[in-house]
C-alpha cells in the first residue's frame, strides 16, 4: 500500500522490543501498511524475535523497515530516544511489540496529523490493558470494542502521548514509564486529546514473571529516585509498587512525598485517599477525595471514592448527593463527546454504587429505576445487569422472575466475563433442569477460571 500518495504527513513507527517472537508477527502484520517507516530497535532477544524480523521483510520486500540494536543499560528512555534518531518522517507513532490499534484507528490517526495545526506538538491516545483483574481501580468488563480480547475479562484504560512531531528537542525522559510530554510543552506545543485506542495485551503474565516484573521496575524507579529526588513521578510509581506488594505504610510514605511535591500529579490524592481508607482513617480519606474534586471538577473518580465512602459508613444521604453529582458530570461530558464525535463511554460505577446506596435502605423501586436507566445507557454493564436480575427475582412473581432470567441470558449472549452473574444463571439453569444451557454457561465459568 503507497500510502504517501493517500496522506499529506508522512510519519515513522517506532519500537523497541525484546524477546517478543509470541507478539511480532502480528505486531508487523497490523501496522507495515499504515505507516511510511517503520523502526525496530532490539535490546536483546534471546528468543527468534529477529528470526522472525527478518522472515517478514525478505518475505514482504519490507524496504521501509529499519533494523538496529541497542545495548540495554537499564533506560527506557535511552531506548526509545535511540529509535527517535532513526525517525525520518513528519511524525513519530510509538508501539510496543504487543501493541496494536485498529485499521479504523489508525485511519483516524492519519487524518488527524494531516489536519492538525502548526500548534499541535502531540496527539493524546487511549492505552486500554486487557486484565483478568477485575479489582483493579477502572476495571471494565469486555466489550464489542475490545480487539482480540477473547483470552481477558476486562481492561483498564489510560492516557498516552504516543505520537507527535519528529522533532529533535522532543525526547523521552525517566528510566521506566517513560514520557515526552514535558519536553513538548518545554516547547509550548499542543497537545491534542484523540479517542485513538491502543489495544495493549502484555499484562496476562504468569505469578513467577510478574514477580521478577515488579522487581525490575522496582529497581529502575529507585535509580530515577536517586537522580531526580524532586520529581514527584518516582515517588508515585514506587508507590503503586508498594501497594502491590501489600506494604500499605510504605505507599502511604510515598504517595504523602508525591503530593507534597505536586498534588495535581496523576491520581496521587485518590490513592493517598485509599491509602487512609485501609488504614480505617476516614477522615483523612474524606480530606483527599474532596481535595481531588476540588483540583479535578470534572473529573469524577475523586466523586465515586468519596461516595462509596460514605455509602460504607452508612452516610447514606451523603453518598447519594455525591454519587448523583458524579453521574450529572458524567452525563454533561458523554453529551460533549457526542457533540464532538467523541465515543467515551459513561463510567457505570456510580450507577452501581449508588444503586447499592438504596438497596441498602431498602429503597428498592429507586434502585430498580437507577439501574434499568444504566443499562439502557451502558449495555455493557454487567453488574448492572446481575443486581437488577436479583431485584426481579426478589419481587417473588412469575413475570419479574421470568423478566430476571431474560436479562441474565442477554447478559451471557452479550459475552459478559462476571463470574458472579454466571453463578447466579448457571443456578437457575440448574434449577430448571436446563442441561443444555447449563453445560454452556458452566463451560465459560470453567474458561474463566483457568485465567
């Protein structure tokens, strides 16, 4: 595909790999036609990475594919700054090896770097994690915009700068999680929000490789501690690490340092926030959350941590006036998505939440309305979908039980991953002596299981 002769900007993707022979094919196979260049950097496979490199450019006569190595020396950003210096087009895109997005995506991408104004510096994507971890702060479940997705229960989503200008003073920094963003606006660039989906599926590792993981990261943000002690990123990322590993008083230390140097960094107060909460102290919980709304009006996580908050200490009426503004929030910026041809999704946890809030109080039609109004909004909102189930089933007449079944089954035909609302079908099936259905839905409860 001469793709030149489609798009104004020409632009480079970028990569740095190592021991990626499970991901590199279909890497190449997804991003080779939509872009003018492509950098590939090893750092040192010991698998058959490079075999299959190679296979692929005598294979497709890949003369736009550009091939180096790199000597690992614990920086990411040296790294990637290495592969910028191969870059020869307008703009830079940075994939990882088990990366991809979508031919819509990166459709929208080049559009978007052909329009965009002499301002903009830099394009904002969405990161989405595929996980099996449905604790996770942001979890959602699965849905029919999740991109090979099968082998995953949900996702976790953040903001990356992934592509902008080919300029020399735009470079990364930080040893691990590196950025360029600080170097872009050191330049007074723009930089523009995209809803551009990254589909990144590195996170389904087993307990010995995670381990060895989080202690490598944990090194390497050690060694960026020691060099920008002032920087509150390390503090943070060190803290995440601890949290991970159940040190609870040492996050706390670090998350309170990080906030001391910049409280507007990342989520620092809601997890600072959190922090307190374990440590039963609600009060200084309370402060975060509020400080973060404070800080972050619109955005509504610090509004969902300060509602369930006060759900849990029976403050009932206080969760429900918080909750209520977060959905009001959240509403307002899912109508100014779609005005701007935007596809952010609602966030259906304060719906849940609060849903929760009256069934608590026994204020069971509220909860039932609340909830009906959440799926029609969000039809991937399984849990949703479970505590409306339960709801029908306890009016204890045919009709709402029949209504119960019909939602769960829609659940399961939408390809819902809660283990819970599965449980809850499969019991029915059993019940109804429905060996067919039940077979089907314990088959998915046991597939689930096994990840």
């Amino acid at each position: 595909m001469r793709l030149k002769e489609r798009f104004k900007q020409r632009i480079t993707c970028c990569t740095i790999m190592k021991d990626e022979e499970h991901n590199i094919e279909f890497f190449l196979n997804n991003i080779y036609d939509w872009v003018d260049e492509l950098v590939l950097i090893d750092t040192g496979s010991k698998d058959m990475t490079l075999e299959k490199v190679n296979h692929f450019v005598n294979f497709m006569q890949a003369k736009k594919i550009r091939l180096d190595l790199f000597k690992w020396n614990d920086d990411f950003s040296a790294a990637r700054n290495f592969s910028l210096g191969h870059a020869s087009s307008e703009w830079v895109l940075v994939l990882d090896a088990d990366e991809v997005i979508s031919d819509e995506g990166l459709l929208e991408l080049r559009k978007t770097i052909d329009s965009a104004s002499g301002e903009v510096l830099g394009l904002n994507l969405i990161q989405r994690h595929y996980v099996n971890d449905a604790k996770l702060p942001g979890f959602r479940h699965c849905d029919d915009t999740c991109l090979h997705a099968d082998n995953y229960l949900g996702y976790i989503e953040t903001n990356v700068v992934r592509v902008f200008k080919n300029n020399k003073a735009i470079r990364y920094r930080y040893t691990v999680h590196e950025k360029v963003d600080k170097s872009i606006f050191e330049l007074n660039g723009k930089i523009l929000p995209t809803n551009i989906i990254i589909h990144h599926y590195g996170y389904k590792k087993d307990e010995e490789t995670s381990k060895r993981k989080t202690i490598f990261y944990k090194r390497l943000e050690e060694k960026q501690l020691a060099l920008t002690p002032n920087d509150p990123k390390p503090y943070y990322e060190l803290a995440l690490i601890a949290r991970a590993e159940n040190n609870l008083s040492r996050a706390l230390e670090l998350f309170q340092k990080c906030a001391g140097l910049e409280p507007r960094h990342e989520l620092v107060l809601l997890e600072l926030g959190n922090c307190y909460r374990e440590q039963k102290d609600v009060d200084k919980a309370a402060e975060c959350y509020k400080k973060s709304i404070e800080l972050r009006d619109h955005d509504i996580r610090g509004y969902i941590n300060l509602g369930l908050l006060f759900s849990k200490l029976g403050k009932f009426e206080d969760a429900q006036k918080i909750l209520e503004q977060a959905i009001k929030i959240d509403e307002e910026n899912h109508k100014e998505d779609v005005k701007h041809n935007k596809t952010e999704k609602l966030n259906p946890r304060p719906y849940n939440i609060l849903a929760d809030n009256f069934i608590r109080q026994k204020n069971f039609d509220e909860a039932i309305k609340l909830l009906e109004k959440a799926i029609k909004l969000m039809p991937y909102n399984f849990e949703a979908y479970n505590n409306l189930a339960g709801m029908y089933f306890a009016k204890n007449d045919k009709n709402s039980f029949n209504k119960g079944i019909a939602l769960l089954g829609k659940a399961f035909h939408l390809g819902t991953k809660n283990i819970t609302l599965l449980k809850n079908l499969a019991a029915i099936y059993a019940g109804q002596k429905d060996a067919t259905k039940l077979k089907k839905v314990n088959r998915l409860i046991e597939e689930i299981g096994k990840k």
